[in-house]
C-alpha cells in the first residue's frame, strides 16, 4: 500500500547501492525522526524522561551489540563491562576537566581498547567457548570494578557525574538531555545503516558467515573481527557514559553487570539478528513490556479481590522477561524485525500478493 | 604459615570442590548428549531446592520423603523443558540456543522468586554444624557428606551408562546422527539427559541448600560449576569431579594468599580466572574430547 514498489527501477550501481532502496522506507524513516524531534513538545515530561530517553540510549548500546552479535557472527556476553568502562572514563576525565565532547572520546576509545583485548580471545575460539570467555571477563570486569577503591570508591559508593555541557553550553533541561540521547542514537543508526553499503559491512556479513571462506576471498578474518569488537566497544563506551550523564546522574559498579549483559544480548535477540528496525523494537519490547504486564496483573488482581505478596510483584516482571525470551525463541526466532519485515513485504505487493516480492 | 593450617585448606576447598563438581555433573549430562550449555543449571537447581521445601511444607511429607519425591518432580521438569523449550530449537546456531538457557535461567529464577518470595529459608537437613576433628584440623560435616554424595552421584552415573539405556546415551553423545541411522530414538535420550541432570539438580540442591540456605543466591552456583565443567571437559564426568577439587583447592589455597594482597573477595577472580585460562589454553579441558573450531 504504502510501499508501492511499482515505477522504481534501480539501473545503475550507484542507485542500487542507495540508502532507501524505496522512498516509503526513507519517508518512514524521516517521520520517525521527526516524531522523535518534537516529542520534547508533544510528550509530558514524564514519559519523554522515563521512557522514551532510556529506549533510545539503550537502543544505541544494543545496535552496538547487534553489530558484534548479528553483522559480524561473533558472540559477546560481556557488553555491560564495556559500557562500564566508557561510563568511568567519560566521568573521570569530565571530572578531571576534561570538556564532554572529548571525555565522551575518551571512553569510547578505552572501552575499544579493551574490547580488542575481549577480541583476543575471539581470536582463538568461537562459539560457545568465545561466549565463555566474555562472560568470565565480565565476572572479571564486575570484580575489578567493586574492588578498586581508586577507580570507583568500592562496591556500594557511587560517583557523581559533572554537568554536561556541550559546545560551551550547559545542558540541563529535560529536553536538552533528550537531544543529546537522540542524537547519539541517530549517530549510531546512520552508521548501522550505512553499514551494508561499505566493503567493511560485506567483509564483516562474509567473516560471519564462513569466516575461512571469507579468508580464500581475501577478506583478513582475523583483522575484521578485531575491528568488529573494537567498533561495537567504542559504541558501548559511549552509551555507556551518555546513559549516566543523561539519565542516571552517577556511576555505580552495579549499573553494568553481567544481568545486563544478558539484558542487552536478549534485546538484540528479540530485535532480531543484523536488523536496525528490529533492535529498535526488541529494545522497547524488553524495556516496557514486563513492567507493563506487572501493572496489568495488577490491575486483574486487584479486580478479582485477590491479594499478592509484594514479592510477588517485585519478580513478575522478571519472569515476564523470560517469559518473552523463551518465547520469542520458539515462536519467531528471527525476532522482531522478522516479523516487521513480513509484513512490509506484504505490504510491497498488495493487493498483489501471488507475484513474486 | 604452618602445615597444618595449609592441610585444612587444602581438604575443606576438596571438599567444597567435590560440591562444585555435584552442580557441574548436570551440566556435564546435558551437554554430553545435545551439545547443549545449559546455563539455566543454576535455576534448576533453585527450582529442586523450592520443590523439596514445598513437598515437606505443603504435602506434610518428611525429608527423606520429600527428596524422592522432588526429584520426580524435577525428572518431569526436565522432560518438559527439553520437550518445550529445546527441541524446537534443534539445528538453530548456538547463540540461540545459549539465549534459551539464559531466558530459560531468567524465567524460572523470576517465578519462583514470585511464587516463593525471596527470604532465605532453612532446609533443615539436621546435620550438625560441629565441625569434626582430624587431627588439628577442622573438617564441615555437611561438606563432607556431600562429597560422598558427588561420589554417590558420579559411581551411580558411571554405572548407568553400561546399562542399555545408558549404552544408547553414550551412542548419541558420540555420534547422533549414527545413532539415528541405527534407530535410537535421539530425541527421547536428549530429553532423558535433561530430567537426569534435573534430578542431579535436586541432590546438588540439597546439599547446598543447607550449606548456604534456600533462595536466589543457589543459581549464583552457575559460574563455578561452569569453570568446573569447562576445566573437567564439557563433556566427562570424570573430568566434572577431577576438576572439581582443583578449582576447590586452587580457591580455597589461592584466595587465601591472594586475599591479604587484593583487600578480600578474590575467589571470584580465581574462578573466572580459571575460566578464562582453560578456553584460551585447552578449550577441550582436561578430560574433555570434543573438537574445538578454531580459526
């Protein structure tokens, strides 16, 4: 209907190659932005600090994880280290007088460092081995994190983060926050996107799908992994620190562990493998969806006159969280973005659906 | 530091390593025949410890009822689990099937938390805290009943597997597609593995459940038995109990030197340390004798 293939001919590479092969995707993808630039306006403040701000930031930091995860083939359970190590640097060096812009550079490049050295071990093993080891360097990560007294004032300290400023000015207001978290995703989606259209996107697809036939193509598998860690690091780091300077205001070591590791990996999952719109969904559904069940359960409780333990209600929304993992899995493997995808391939030959999509 | 003082470490870190090698026997089962980590071994065994608890609590039964009883239980769990849950995902990429171990993990730790609230709760085996006497050396009771149950649940899984069922396990964890073509039915042996490690569960949650009482932290068990498993060779049961006492002495020795040094809380580090030097240096363990992919 909307996706009206009928009179777009792509005839030369160049349009071929094009961002949006088809102008409904690029005009939907311009009225979610616009969407997202007036919600300041449009949405109480409520919503737009609570849900809205940590969806997008989150989304970020999960794109990040899908491009290790589903573009490059490689597992990774030790994301949340990462994000911690983009957070304390970016905190410590904004404290130290650092201005943002570079203190937020400066975590992402440490968190990139470090990945490359998670990336080493991806070097020697794969699959459950290499997921393995980054669970155990994020147990490695927590430790280290709630042991130096130096570096995070111990296990139950917390460290504030400086005001943000950003070009000279101070950014405090909700909608100031909300901007700054916007335009980090947006940053980290327009590279996702342009991804397919690199030779660095197709060399990452071809390590992930055979990576020594990658390697007799001529692809260096083993640089491109690296590149692939150290990328989706960098990306890490610098949700990470956005995530404490917009939306929790202080550091501490229990922001980032290996919960949220899965957290994050069960995102990108129930987003979808290499799919932008599907980590966008995947990301809402994980974020919003048990506390929304928990409310609903609630409420049906409250209606029938039955009484729950507050226990009870304190451990639903984990079980609901589970509870759409296993689902997902089952159901629709491929995520989200699967599903958003079948329907706008229905969409694409409607009311013609016998041709061939 | 005197000799004596070194022994005790030595056998009560044995000792709770023969206990990590209790939780790391049910990884080892499923994994042996599905190639499956169950990362939810942790969860299980939470879930085995609540259903002991309710047996006695709710149906009135007494202890050495309610373990029999809750390992039944815990038998159709498994079954269930594995009829539900995996087999759908049977030829989907790893990271599938790792994400339906942690969803798993997830799930059931959420609503058992919701159903049975999260206090710790005594299990009430009745086994004395006195410690015995060896010498000048102080050995826990507890740990060393439980070690005689690791060796109770390894001599009785090595003597199941010459059994004819057994016979077919080891058939399938060889080879699956073989022991399709000769007509085992692989799919029931990979569900009989998953309510066997099941019931591994009740028993390592038994004994751990009286260690450190019933709730939560009973999944927290994962990473050592994992770093067991790996260490041991995902898939030997030998290589389970071996290394089982390795790492107990490794923590228990080594924590003890390292303390002092780090300000506290350095068996963690040393698990995961061990963790990360057995995938990087003998990914196969030392028992272990999968092919590892390596680029």
């Amino acid at each position: 209907m909307f996706f009206r293939q009928s009179g777009i001919r792509h005839t030369d590479y160049i349009t071929d190659n094009r961002l949006f092969r088809i102008p409904a995707d690029r005009n939907l993808a311009l009225l979610a932005l616009a969407a997202g630039l007036v919600a300041p306006v449009a949405m109480p403040a409520y919503h737009l600090n609570s849900f809205l701000l940590p969806w997008l930031i989150w989304t970020a930091a999960a794109l990040g994880l899908n491009l290790v995860i589903g573009w490059a083939g490689q597992l990774h359970l030790g994301y949340a280290a990462l994000m911690a190590v983009g957070a304390y640097t970016s905190v410590h060096a904004a404290r130290f007088g650092l201005p943002w812009e570079l203190a937020f550079v400066a975590g992402g490049l440490l968190a990139a460092v470090i990945g490359s050295m998670f990336a080493v071990a991806a070097l020697r093993v794969k699959g459950l081995y290499l997921a393995l080891t980054t669970l155990a360097l994020q147990f490695v990560m927590d430790w280290m994190l709630s042991h130096s007294p130096w570096l995070t004032g111990g296990s139950h300290a917390s460290l504030q983060a400086p005001t943000l400023r950003l070009l000279g000015m101070p950014i405090t207001g909700e909608a100031g926050r909300y901007f700054v978290a916007l335009g980090w995703c947006v940053l980290v989606t327009v590279f996702l996107m342009n991804l397919r259209r690199t030779g660095l996107g197709r060399a990452l697809v071809a390590v992930r799908e055979k990576d020594y036939a990658a390697a007799i193509l001529g692809v260096n598998s083993f640089w491109f992994k690296i590149v692939a860690f150290a990328t989706s690091a960098f990306i890490a780091g610098v949700s990470g620190a956005v995530l404490v300077v917009t939306y929790y205001f202080l550091v501490t070591p229990e922001q980032f562990t290996v919960n949220v590791s899965i957290q994050l990996l069960a995102m990108v999952i129930v987003g979808g493998l290499a799919s932008i719109i599907g980590t966008y969904l995947g990301v809402a559904l994980i974020l919003l969806a048990p506390g929304l069940i928990n409310l609903l359960f609630a409420q049906m409780a409250g209606g029938l006159g039955v009484r729950f333990a507050p226990e009870t209600y304190a451990h639903i929304p984990t079980a609901v969280y589970g509870a759409l993992v296993i689902g997902f899995l089952i159901v629709e493997p491929l995520g989200l973005g699967k599903i958003y995808r079948n329907i706008r391939d229905y969409l694409l030959v409607w009311p013609f659906d016998q041709m061939k999509k | 530091m005197d000799g004596w003082f070194l022994a005790e470490l030595t056998v009560n870190g044995a000792l709770t390593g023969l206990l990590y090698s209790l939780f790391a026997i049910g990884l080892v089962l499923i994994y042996k025949s599905s190639s499956v980590p169950n990362l939810a071994q942790g969860a299980l065994t939470m879930v085995g410890a609540y259903v002991v608890i309710e047996c006695g609590r709710r149906l009135g039964m007494p202890l050495w009822l309610a373990i029999p009883a809750a390992m039944v239980l815990m038998f159709a769990l498994g079954l269930t689990i594995e009829r539900v849950a995996l087999r759908p995902l049977a030829g989907r990429p790893i990271i599938m099937i790792l994400m339906m171990t942690l969803g798993l993990d997830i799930f059931l730790r959420g609503t058992t938390m919701a159903i049975f609230g999260g206090t710790s709760r005594p299990l009430g085996l009745g086994v004395s805290y006195d410690p015995l006497f060896v010498g000048p050396m102080l050995i826990s009771r507890i740990h060393l009943i439980g070690a005689g149950v690791t060796i109770a649940v390894f001599l009785a899984c090595v003597f199941f597997f010459r059994t004819r069922i057994g016979v077919r396990l080891r058939a399938i964890s060889d080879d699956y597609l073989a022991s399709w073509s000769v007509g085992i039915p692989v799919e029931r042996g990979v569900g009989l593995s998953w309510a066997l490690a099941s019931v591994a569960a009740v028993a390592a949650s038994v004994i751990w459940g009286e260690i450190q009482g019933v709730d939560q932290s009973l999944s927290l068990l994962l990473l050592k038995g994992l770093t067991v498993a790996v260490l041991g060779g995902l898939d030997s049961l030998l290589g389970a109990v071996v290394a089982g006492i390795i790492l107990g002495v490794l923590e228990s020795v080594g924590s003890n030197f390292l303390d002092p040094l780090v300000g506290g809380g350095s068996r963690d580090l040393i698990v995961a340390a061990v963790l990360v030097l057995t995938v990087l240096l003998r990914p196969h363990g030392l028992f272990g004798r999968h092919e590892i992919e390596r680029i």
